[in-house]
C-alpha cells in the first residue's frame, strides 16, 4: 500500500509560526472558533462571488429578463456583489483571519466570534438587494454599490465591525507594548492605514450628508476610502510575504521592513489633508489621491528585491514541493506583471483592469499561501502535500496572468472597459485576440479558484487534523 501523502506543517524552526502557534493551542477555544469562522467567511465569499459572475453571465443571454423568476436589471446589481465578495469581504475576511492571531495572546473571548457572525450577517445584507426589484447599481470606482437601505446597512456593519477588530489589536499593542514580529508589526500597520482609511470615508461623508444617493455621490464617498484602503491591503500582502519567506527559511532584516512599512504609512497620513488642500471631490483632489499610487512600486519592490536576492543565494534546488515557496514566488511574479502593466494605464480602456486584476491576483495567492500554511496548521487541520495543490495555485497563477495580459492587450487597441458585446468595438483582431485571450485565461483561472475553495472547505469540515 502506497504511502499517504504528508500533511504539511511549518517546520519547528519556523519562528513566526512558532510564535502565533503558542498561543492558539487547543485551551484557546474562542480564538479558534473565531480563526475558523474567519476562515469559512473568506471561502464562503469567494464561492459566492464565483455563483454570482456567472450569473451574470447568463444575464447576458438575450431574452432571459423575460423571465418572472429571473431579477430586474440584475446584471449591474449582480456585478455590484460579485466585485464586493471577491475583492472587499474576501480581503477583510483575511485581514480578520490575521487580526485574530496577531491580537490570540490577550484575548480568548466570544467578542471575535460575535464580529464575524456581524460579518456574515452583513454579507447577506450585501446580496440580498441584487434579488430584488428596487434598487439601483452603482459602478462606481473601489466600492461599488446598490444604492438600497439593505446594501448601506451592509456596508456600514461590516466596517464598523472590523474597525473593532482592528482597535482590539492596536490597543493590546498600544498598552502592552510587546515584543512582536515583523510579521505582527505589519499587520498592525495594516490596522492604522484602515483607520486612516476610514478617516477619509468620515471626511468625504461629512460633506456629502446632505446630497442625494446617485452613482456621482457614490464615486465622492468611497475615492479617497478607496485609495487608502489600497495601502492596507498592501500592507497585508507584505505580512503574507514576510511570513511565507520567514517558513522557506528567509528572515528579512527589520530595517527593510520598517523602511518599506513607513513608505506606506507616511503616503497615506497626506490622504485627509487633501480634503483642506484642495476643494473636496474635484479633479485636482482626485489626481492627488490617485498618484498616491507610485509609493507602492518602491515600498514593494524593496521587499520583493530582498526576498529574490535571499532565494538566488540560497541555490539550487528551490524547494518548489513547499506551498509556501510556490504561493510566495508566485505572487510576487503576478503582481510585479500587474504593477508593470499599470504603468501604461489611461482610465479609459482595459489595460486598467488589467493593471488592477493582476495586482489583485498576486495578492490573492499571497493569502492563498496563508490558508495553506498558517489558518489551516493553527486549526490542526494542515492539508495533505499533492498534485492538486500544485495545480491549482498554478492554474490559477496562470490564469489570471493570461487574463490580464489579454486585457492589456485589448486595451492597447482602444477596447473600453465596463462594457460589454457589440460596445466593445472588436472589429480589429488584435483587439478581438485579446478579449478572446482575457476569456480563456479567465477559465483557467476559475478552474484553479474552484480546486481551492474546494480544497479549503475540504480541510476546514475534517473534526480533526490528519496524523
């Protein structure tokens, strides 16, 4: 009988997991039915983000609205909720996932597990009005909404509750003042961007108390929100990647961290001075607030450079059986695609999907890599070494590179974004080449993305880890 396949656990050497894994033994059951709960949402969300696009694409089928089981106008309303489970609950499930270890050693109370059941809640209130008939879709940039009572209720549940998440962890570490990892202290930075964030959302929503709900008063509220946001959720990708290089034996040095963690924290503390520098909401304001993007590139590419140097001296043979290497090397190759190809954007067409869809990506694989060596090992419930692990974070690596190329590509011959069917203007192949690229690589990408939640569910449903 053929050996079973080895459970993958990080090594005892490994000092961050060490480090988080002392305080999440089994004595800690709060922590960890909130670690779970955290868990389950972020799988959850991507599943319904994938029901929810396609969905969406049998909206498009000609004659389908005729139908009286089928939603008015859902295709703008489903879109809404597909964007706001894959990019906005998926990204905060996993910053809660990371919240609730960084903060395990202080707190063993119910408090976490009642935020994510608020969490969850929020998230039905988020999908329940794209199913019903009132209600109208908001395109707008990074928070796109349906301007209903429900969806606005949804939203303001979900962030109040993670800002609690998020005070939990800044005052343990305001008043205990610890000695905490590198990883720990970039997830803490991510916490003060979210606040920083929010500052600008609380901004914005002063000056617009008294306009009408519309797509324009949507675009105003969320612009600058938006854009920090973006910060934190980069801030995340670095601890992804500090503790992904930390499990294959790559420990950066603290200076780096704080230098790139500082980039980020300095960009984003002029965010809410631009609502006194410039008048609120109008192009000179937008422009500031969107070339807060070029810190990124350095603040990554210092992290990036380290990492890389530290695997080239480290030699051959790479350990590629190891999720951690695969799911770190790989997004950072995705990533640094999509920010090379957001250096040729204009707004206009889909070379801007394509920069923010692969940056996206990367950072997906990023939290792909947690699932796999830090949620799933602290809950003992580690997942077993095989081909299929390989094959989905390959298939969706590949993918979305693929995707984001093609959308690039389309865009260069002047394809607009946000349409769709004859609106696009395929006549020239080269356009007509990338759409049908961007599509195909979208399949592979779906496919991996399913072999994951199916993988995750799998792993998180066991009663017990595997011997």
């Amino acid at each position: 009988m053929a050996n079973p396949a080895p459970h993958f656990r990080p090594a005892p050497s490994s000092e961050i997991y060490g480090h988080y894994a002392a305080h999440f033994n089994r004595t800690h059951k709060h922590n960890r039915r909130e670690l779970l709960g955290w868990s389950f949402l972020g799988i959850t969300v991507l599943a319904l983000a994938g029901v929810m696009a396609l969905l969406v694409a049998m909206s498009r089928i000609p004659g389908i609205e005729q139908l009286t089981f089928w939603p008015i106008g859902f295709f703008q309303k489903g879109l809404v909720v597909h964007v706001i489970f894959s990019f906005i609950v998926w990204f905060f499930a996993v910053f809660g996932a990371l919240l609730c270890i960084s903060s395990a050693r202080s707190n063993n109370s119910k408090l976490g597990c009642i935020i994510v059941s608020l969490v969850i809640i929020a998230s039905i209130l988020l999908a329940v009005p794209a199913f019903i008939g009132d209600g109208t879709a908001s395109l707008n940039n990074y928070v796109p909404t349906i301007i209903d009572p429900m969806f606005y209720a949804g939203l303001l549940i979900i962030g109040a509750a993670l800002s609690i998440q998020v005070l939990r962890l800044l005052t343990r570490r305001i008043f205990q003042r610890d000695q905490t990892n590198l990883c720990e202290f970039m997830i803490a930075l991510a916490a003060i961007l979210f606040c920083i964030a929010l500052t600008c959302l609380a901004i914005a929503g002063n000056n617009l108390w008294d306009k009408t709900l519309s797509q324009v008063f949507n675009e105003h509220l969320f612009w600058g929100f938006g854009h920090i946001l973006q910060f934190s959720n980069v801030a995340l990708l670095m601890a992804a990647w500090i503790y992904l290089a930390n499990i294959c034996g790559i420990n950066l040095a603290p200076t780096t961290i704080k230098i790139a963690g500082g980039m980020l924290l300095l960009g984003a503390l002029t965010a809410p001075l631009f609502f006194s520098f410039y008048e609120p909401f109008s192009a000179a304001q937008q422009l500031a607030f969107t070339n807060l993007q070029y810190i990124f590139a350095p603040a990554t590419s210092l992290i990036v450079a380290v990492i890389l140097l530290a695997i080239i001296q480290r030699g051959r043979p790479y350990p590629w059986r190891n999720p951690a290497f695969l799911t770190l090397t790989l997004s950072i190759s995705v990533f640094s695609i999509g920010g090379i190809l957001g250096l040729f954007v204009d707004g206009a067409d889909t070379r801007t999907p394509a920069h923010y869809h692969g940056v996206i990506a990367g950072i997906n694989l990023a939290f792909m890599g947690l699932y796999y060596t830090l949620f799933l090992p602290l809950l003992d419930k580690a997942i077993a070494i095989t081909k299929i692990i390989y094959l989905q974070v390959g298939l969706f690596a590949g993918g979305q590179t693929m995707a984001s190329i093609g959308l690039f590509l389309a865009g260069g011959y002047g394809v607009p974004r946000k349409v769709a069917g004859a609106d696009q203007g395929l006549e020239i192949f080269g356009a007509y080449a990338g759409m049908m690229m961007n599509g195909i690589g979208a399949l592979i990408a779906i496919i991996g993305g399913i072999l994951f939640i199916w993988s995750m569910a799998h792993a998180l449903l066991k009663k017990v880890s595997a011997p």
